[in-house]
C-alpha cells in the first residue's frame, strides 16, 4: 500500500463498515476505528443501542466477511481518494485485547473519558484496494 493510503487509512476519523444482514442483504455502517497490530478494530460503544447485542455483532458472528473503506472528498476532484479493506471479522470481549482498546482511546476522546464495554471487532485484512484521483 502506497504511504498516502497508509496515511488515509490511519488518520481518518470515521469509516464505514459493510457486511450482509441476516438475510443476506447489504448493509453498511459508520464506524469508529483504531489500526492496532496490522489489523482495524471498532469498538461497540455506550451509545444507545436497540438490544443487548446489536444487529452488526449478530450478523457479523453469522457471516464474518467485511469491507471497510475511508475516503477523501473535496469539490476540488483531484485531491479524491479512497482505501477499501475487505476480510474477515472477529468479534472479541474487551478483555482479550487491552492493546487495541488502548489504541481506540488514544484515537478518539470520548474512549479515553469511558472505555467503550465492548465488544471489539477486529478485522484482519485479506485484500486491500486504494484510488487516489492524482498520483502521489
């Protein structure tokens, strides 16, 4: 991977995280994310959430294949790029990875004031795609 997707990769503050539904159906959200040990992890956090398990974990326990993408956008075109990782996921109790969890926190504030319960999903990338609309 090129340094630029590198550094999209690990500087962006959102992602979005793709995978099929229990019916098979795609189903994309954003997510926040850490690289830690050179595979991403997202963290269920204590936002509101409709059940104990969310849906994403349900799913993500049936059907482990993801795709994870950041981009860059600007109306001026020539500044464009986009990183895709796709692979496979695995969901983690907090516990096995104080590592990644510490990641999160330096990433992101609010993880620092209240580590997120859990639990982790840790993607390990099997392929990764980049676009860039000027070379670098």
């Amino acid at each position: 991977m090129p340094g630029w997707a590198h550094e999209l990769l690990a500087e962006s503050r959102v992602a979005r995280l793709g995978f099929l539904d229990g019916h098979d159906r795609p189903r994309i959200l954003p997510v926040t994310y850490a690289i830690h040990d050179k595979t991403i992890w997202s963290a269920i956090d204590r936002k509101p959430k409709r059940s104990a398990e969310p849906a994403r974990v349900r799913y993500l326990r049936r059907r482990p294949e993801a795709a994870f993408a950041v981009d860059r956008y600007s109306d001026d075109w020539s500044e464009l790029a986009w990183v895709q990782v796709l692979g496979r996921v695995e969901v983690l109790d907090v516990s096995s990875a104080a590592e990644a969890l510490d990641a999160l926190a330096a990433k992101y504030a609010d993880y620092r004031a209240e580590r997120p319960p859990g639990p982790l999903l840790r993607l390990t990338p099997d392929r990764v795609l980049f676009w860039s609309a000027s070379p670098r």
